[in-house]
C-alpha cells in the first residue's frame, strides 16, 4: 500500500523519523487554517479541487494509506472516501461519534454523516467511542440508520442508556471495562457481519483519540485503547474483508491549532478541552504509533491483498 502524508498542520513532517521515510509529503498548510475544525461546503469543495491536482487526478488509481495530522481536520477524509472508484465498508476507530446531523456546515464531528449517505457506501462500522455518544448531542444522531443496522456501533468498554439506544444493538469490545478486548473477542462480534464484510473491499479511518492518552497525544478528548486493541481491531476487521483494502487514513497527531477567521477561533475557544501539551513528548510518542502502523503495513497483515 502506498504511504503519503498530506501536510495540512506540520505536525507529521515534525517527526523527523516518520518524514523521512519513503512516503510522499504533499504539502498543503495553506489550506490548515482554511479549514481546521470545519468550513463552509463551498471552501471544502475547493480544498478538494486542490487536493486533486496534489494528488495528480480526482481518483486513488491504488489504495493508500494517508497521514493528515490532528482530528481537527478528521473531516478530509470524506475528501479521500470520494476518491474511491468502487463501493466500499467504512471502519472508523474514534473516540467520538463524528456523525451530528442538522449542522449547517462541515465539521470534524459531520463528517461521518456524510460519508454515510456516499453512493458507493454500504455498511459503516464505528469502534472505540465513548464521548458524546449518550449526552445531549445524542439527539443529533442518525438514528434510523443506526436502527437500520446501515451504522454499528462497538463502543470502547460500555453500553450507553440514554436516548433511543436501547433499541440499538452496540456490545462493547471489552468484556468489561478493564479486561483488554483481544482479536479473537472481536471476531466474534464481526461473525454476523462476515458475509457483508466480504463482500467489499474495507476503508479505515482511525482517529487515535481513540486510544488512552499515554498512547497518542491529540487535541482532544483521549480514549482507553490501548495500541495492541487497536491493531487487533483493524486485523479482525480486515480479515472479515478477505484482506480486501480500499484505503486507510490515520488523524489524531497533536498541533498548535492555527485557524483563520472569527468563526473557526470560536469553534477553537467553545470545542477544544483545556489540555497542556507538550510538543516534544506529543512529538515522540505520536511518531512511535505511527511507525508501528507503518511496520505492520497500515497495521494489515502480510498476506493481505490490496484491491484498487
């Protein structure tokens, strides 16, 4: 699978380990502040006519694993889910549910609302989350899909009760919050979905606040899972889909926030937890992950084959 970095904040190119690898860097911190945290579907539209001539056409002709920097830009990867060329089942790891409907502009937590409703889209499977699944922004849900079975949901370690998800089958990965779930517990989730996941190739979207905070230094809210539920998570799923790969991409390295205009500063100021960071440490734990994910292929077995 071909590696690139799309460079949007500096926080990958940082990593001096990581840049120096054989993946590609695309420069793009021109659009970073355009659209950090989110913009209008018009400035968006245009960030992808760059992105295109970037990448050199407005289709992957092969699948490639994509580095973008900090989960404030998680919303790019609808950017690359429309550059596939045939259907496709999403897997998102995410601490959070990226799926608020109603919002009037795109956003790191719509993104997934989106993508959803993507012609080429068929099932969506959300893994990992726990934060602002069950509170008050459960009423921006997509529920009828999420009923529909269209969106599974696997949280972290707990059931949530509040709202309609009583009605919504979602088994946590972990047996209980603190026994580490393991490949073999989560193929045993994915059983009743085998035939579906075979049946097209697989896109990852992993967002690494979905793992605990000794893991992965993010911008926001950390998880629980650990690197080894992680990749144990992304092996079952990618053996359910027959090795089958369309795509992946990886957010969640931490960086200054830079925005321009009042409108993405409020979103700063109102949606960023306080955090007190450190850019050397963030720096050198985020490259381990990402070299882990790099020495495991975008975390695929060797035997996987890459469709395009």
């Amino acid at each position: 699978m071909d590696v690139r970095i799309l460079d949007l904040d500096g926080a990958l190119t940082a990593q001096e380990t990581l840049a120096r690898g054989r993946q590609v860097v695309h420069g793009a911190r021109e659009w970073g502040p355009r659209i950090r945290l989110g913009c209008g579907f018009g400035q968006f539209r245009r960030f992808e006519q760059a992105l295109s001539e970037q990448l050199g056409g407005e289709t992957d002709a092969e699948p490639h694993l994509t580095y973008y920097g900090s989960g404030d830009f998680h919303h790019v990867s609808l950017a690359l889910l429309r550059r596939l060329r045939e259907p496709f089942n999403l897997l998102v790891l995410d601490n959070h549910p990226d799926w608020m409907r109603g919002v009037p502009f795109l956003h790191c937590g719509t993104w997934l609302r989106h993508a959803s409703q993507l012609p080429l889209a068929r099932r969506v499977f959300h893994v990992g989350g726990e934060v602002d699944f069950d509170n008050s922004f459960r009423w921006m849900a997509p529920w009828r899909q999420l009923r529909d079975g269209r969106i599974t949901v696997f949280p972290a370690f707990r059931r949530f009760r509040r709202g309609a998800w009583g009605r919504v089958p979602h088994e946590p990965l972990r047996p209980s919050p603190f026994i580490h779930t393991t490949r073999s517990r989560i193929e045993q989730l994915l059983r009743p979905f085998r035939d579906e996941l075979g049946s097209h190739p697989l896109y990852i979207s992993l967002d690494k606040d979905v793992m605990a905070s000794a893991e992965s230094v993010v911008n926001w809210d950390s998880g629980v899972l650990g690197m080894g539920e992680v990749t144990a998570v992304l092996d079952a799923f990618t053996s359910s889909a027959d090795g089958r790969l369309a795509g992946m991409d990886v957010v969640g390295d931490w960086s200054p926030v830079e925005v321009q205009g009042q409108f993405r500063t409020l979103l700063h100021r109102v949606e960023h937890p306080a955090l007190s960071v450190d850019a050397v440490y963030a720096r050198r734990v985020n490259q381990q992950v990402n070299l882990r994910l790099l020495a495991a292929h975008g975390a695929v077995p060797a035997a996987a084959r890459m469709v395009g």
